[in-house]
C-alpha cells in the first residue's frame, strides 16, 4: 500500500490522505461523509432518508478503508481520477443530467440573481424562462 494525499472536488472540495491498493484510492470510513457527502452504514451509503446499497463487505469490513471508486460507482458518479497529480474528480451531478435529459425537464437550481437574492429555477415553474451564465475567464 501506498499512503499519499489527494484532493477530491466533487460538490466541495477536500484534501484526505488514502492509501492507494493497485491504483485504486482507499480513505477512512470516517472520511467518506465528508468526501461524498454520504454516510457509510451498515445498510449502504445513506443520505436523509435515502440509502444506495453497496457491497456487504465494504460496510461490515474491519478495515478501517473503504475503496472510494467503488463507493462513487454505486451512487452512480463518473470519476477522472490523476494518482501521479493527486487528484480525483467526482462527477456527483451525471444522475441529474441523465435524468434531465430524458425527462426534458432542468434540475432545480439556486443562483444569486442580479441584485444578490438567491432565486430558485422552481420558482418559475410552468413559464418560459432564460438563464444567461458566462464567465470573465
């Protein structure tokens, strides 16, 4: 095993230390809610009242590691994962664009407007509407 630093970006970013099993990241139970943003149970991956079962073995192990791509493939995330860069990208949002996508209908979003007051995409359901987002990069 090698023990090494990597960045996660996913909705947040944060920096854990894994320890890398052939190429694959392995962090503490104890960091997965803080890297994913879903508690490790017995009963799978859990968040409020909804839980992803995983395989039995990673939850009931004695190890106190859990592999993270195997964790980001149950909830369905894609990854792009630079071991060499220290660096994982989680892709936390590909179920909603699936969905968006088949259902033809765009994830709720909250976004300051032009005066600094968070609005809601929901909050002009039913009506036509047109969100212009640039960048200055």
């Amino acid at each position: 095993m090698d023990n090494k630093t990597l960045t996660v970006l996913s909705d947040k970013t944060s920096i854990v230390e894994v320890s890398l099993e052939n190429s694959r990241p392995c962090i503490k139970k104890t960091d997965v809610k803080e890297v994913l943003g879903w508690e490790l149970k017995d009963e799978g991956l859990c968040k409020e009242t909804t839980c992803v079962p995983v395989p039995a073995d990673l939850a009931s192990s004695s190890s106190e590691f859990v592999d993270l791509l195997t964790l980001t493939e149950a909830l369905g995330f894609s990854t792009v994962l630079d071991t060499e860069a220290g660096f994982l990208a989680v892709d936390c949002f590909s179920s909603l664009r699936h969905s968006a996508l088949s259902e033809r209908k765009a994830p709720d979003l909250n976004l300051p407007d032009l005066d600094g007051t968070i609005r809601s995409l929901s909050e002009w359901s039913d009506k036509k509407k047109l969100l212009v987002a640039f960048s200055s990069w």
